[in-house]
C-alpha cells in the first residue's frame, strides 16, 4: 500500500522583487556586495489542492460467471452457441435428446380431451343428483392427475434444454454433439463482465476510510487512462490471517474493453484540502529539532520554520510558515544561510507530487 499526495495547481500570480518592479531573478543578478552569491533554483508558492491518498493493488472479477452444465443426462443433439460470442438471458445454448420424454407428452396429451369430456358429463349428471359427490369427485381428481402429469412431463423436457441464466460472453466450448452429457459435464462458462467488480483489501488503519458509495480511481496494464469506480460492499469483518478487509468496487465496463482476472492500480482519495501550500521535500532540512526553509529576500536567502503536515517522498505540506507568493529557494539548501546573498538561475514549477 503506497501513501501519497495529488497536487492541482489552483491560482497563478506574480509578485515584485522590488520597488523597482524587477523580477527576483533581474534582482539577484545585479545584487552587490563582497560575499560570492550562491546560484540557485526557486519557485514560486502557489495555492494548491491536495488529495491525500493512498495506492493499492485490486483484481477484476466478472459481475456473474457460472460452469454451464445440464440438468439431466442424455446424447447431445444440437450446440447452438458460437465461441467467445455474447448470448442473451434465456437464449438456447444446447440440447440433449428429448425424444423419449416428447412421445410421452404426446400419449399424455392425447388423454387430455377424453378426460375433460368425461368431467363436463359427471358435473351434468351431479347437477341433476343423478350421481353422488364422491363419483363426481374421483372423475376430477383423474383429470388433475392427468394436469400434473403432463406438467411433470413438460419440466423433465426443460432439463434437456440448457439456457443462458443471464446475459454474458460465453466461454470455449467443451463438448462435441453426440457426446454423453450429465450434470457434472461442464459445456462451457458464461461471464458477464458488464459491469466488472474490482476487488481489493483495506489495512485496519483505513477501514473506517472507505464505505459504500465511496469513489475509487483505478488503472490497468499497458493502458494510460485513469478510470473511475463505485464502492458497493465491504467484508463485515477482518481476515485473522493477514488483518486485512475486502472490498469491492463496480466499474460498468460498457465497451466490454477490460477482462476479468486483469490486475488493477488502484488510489483511494481520503481527503482534500483546497489553498494549500506544498513544497517539494528537498527544499526543507532538519536543524536542531525544527523544519526549516529558505525564501528568496532582496537578493538574499532569508530562513523561515515552518509547520508541516501530510509528507511523501517528494513533497510536504506546509500548515504555518510560508504564504501564497513566497519565492522558495528549492536547491543548495544545505549551503543555504539566513543572510548569504544569492543568484536566482531558474525559476522553476511548483510540481512536487
């Protein structure tokens, strides 16, 4: 897990070296004086926003993906489903023989008119008392019989027939036509990487830091965009082996252009702080305790302590001790002395990140 900081550049101003409206640069350049002047590199301080972030590595999952095998067994006799294609919720895939099972259906439907004919003219006769309720009654439940029957029929049927469960891309097929299929024969795989989860683990110091609807920015292998995710669910407690918490994002993947099992970079933002002042970290030194700087003076390097919050290894906020407009001298800091007169070579971009 990697701890950083994301700079915007904000506002752009310029100030006066002097009251004769000269650049710090045209300043230092024509300063006196015995002592050599020191050549050094400064920026000036704008306000910046920071993000307080952190970097983690994530896997994408496919929102749904099953084995697709059948519920029965029998003698596959159609494969309808191309390779790598997309099929939608309830397409045909493939089916095994059903011939048995549809000649029954046939002899049980046959059955069907004869028995309703002989209820219609059980009712007729029980409406005119000429036939008790119980006769009338073991008529009806032989139809109802026949019903289910049928129905049972019916369903035996469907489990010759294996149908997509949702919409998705369907997998290599493993099987020929002709083969013996039975339900520990996988098919093929079906995956619906529309949208795409992206799952990653939280250290406890963070996991009060994340929660559902919480934005992430993630990137993947061999492409420069930055793509942005949704947090959805959070594992409800800590794995004892590594203390660490799962969670999960929702990308839409609509161009279908990602794969699951693609590693994933992800940055979780914490927080944000608008108008502050960053500096880059070799620009400040420890002395005796204290975070000192150096800010360009009147041809001079004046040293300023400062107060520092949020460090990574190229930058460091600064809470008190330097004000938008400041000219920090960001090179020869070790050289540097309150007082000793210095030539500014290059004013160069606050870009510390």
């Amino acid at each position: 897990m990697i701890l950083g900081m994301a700079l915007f550049p904000k506002i752009k101003r310029t100030i006066a070296a002097d009251q004769r409206n000269e650049t710090p640069i045209q300043s230092a350049r024509s300063s006196g004086g015995g002592r050599q002047e020191l050549a050094v590199n400064a920026t000036l301080l704008e306000p910046q926003v920071l993000n307080n972030y952190f970097r983690i590595t994530g896997i994408l999952l496919p929102d749904e993906e099953v084995d697709l095998t059948f519920e029965t067994a029998g003698k596959i006799t159609n494969i309808h489903f191309q390779e790598g294609s997309f099929v939608q919720k309830g397409a045909l895939l493939a089916k095994v023989n059903d011939a048995p099972l549809q000649a029954e259906l046939k002899k049980l439907e046959a059955q069907l008119p004869l028995a309703e004919d002989r209820l219609f003219r059980q009712q007729t006769l029980l409406d005119k008392d000429a036939i008790s309720q119980e006769t009338y009654q073991s008529v009806f439940t032989q139809l109802e019989t026949l019903k289910a029957e049928i129905e049972l029929v019916k369903a035996r049927i469907r489990q010759t027939e294996l149908r997509a469960p949702f919409s998705g891309m369907i997998g290599l097929r493993q099987v020929s036509e002709g083969a013996y299929a039975s339900p520990s024969v996988i098919i093929t795989n079906l995956t619906k990487i529309s949208p795409l989860k992206i799952e990653f683990s939280l250290t406890q110091n963070y996991i009060n830091k994340i929660r559902p609807g919480s934005e992430i920015t993630f990137s993947v292998e061999n492409d420069l965009e930055e793509y942005q995710a949704t947090v959805y669910a959070i594992e409800s407690r800590l794995d004892i082996q590594t203390l660490s918490l799962f969670a999960r994002a929702r990308y839409p993947n609509s161009d279908m252009k990602m794969k699951p099992g693609q590693s994933a970079k992800i940055r979780i933002t914490l927080d944000q702080i608008d108008n502050a002042i960053v500096i880059p970290s070799i620009s400040t030194v420890k002395e005796m305790g204290r975070d000192i700087t150096y800010i360009y003076e009147e041809g001079r390097a004046k040293e300023v302590e400062i107060v520092t919050g949020m460090r990574t290894s190229s930058a460091v906020e600064v809470i008190s001790g330097l004000t938008v407009g400041d000219t920090l001298l960001t090179t020869g800091v070790m050289q540097l002395r309150s007082g000793m007169p210095v030539r500014i070579t290059q004013m160069v971009p606050n870009s510390a990140e």
